[in-house]
C-alpha cells in the first residue's frame, strides 16, 4: 500500500466520521429541543395553574393572604440581613 492511498483512505474515514457526527449531533439537538419544549409547555401549565389558585384564594381571604405576604417578606429580610 502506498502512501498517497493510505492518505486518502485517512481522509475519507475522516470525512465519514464528520458526517456521522454532524448528523447524530443533529438528532440529539433535535430530541433536546422537543424536551425543552414539552418542558417549557408543561411549566408554563403549572404555573398558569398556581396563578389561578393563588388569586381564588386572594379573594375568597384578603386579610389572610394580605398578612402571609407580610410574614414571607420579613422571613426573606430576616435571611437577606443574615448572609449580608
């Protein structure tokens, strides 16, 4: 086998795993891609869902919500002035 074809045959396997490797990264940026999406649809759900619940609950108990708002930003000041 002379040099020149051992050359080519390199360069050819070279090229042929290239390829290979863009086409598979290709589908695993594709399968990623629909995973974040389901992700993002599957969030966007849920906290639709908490939003909906949270403001029935606002307003079937103003003054109970009205003060575990204030509680929660004096425990979040509390822990804030703590790791200053």
């Amino acid at each position: 086998m002379d040099a020149a074809k051992l050359r080519e045959d390199v360069q050819q396997a070279t090229r042929t795993i290239q390829e290979n490797l863009a086409e598979n990264i290709g589908r695993v940026q594709d399968r990623m891609e629909e995973r974040v999406r389901r992700g993002v649809g599957q969030t966007e759900s849920l906290l639709s869902s908490l939003n909906d619940e949270f403001g029935t609950f606002v307003r079937e108990a103003p003054l109970l919500a009205l003060g575990g708002a204030f509680a929660a930003g004096y425990v979040i000041a509390k822990v804030a002035r703590a790791f200053k």
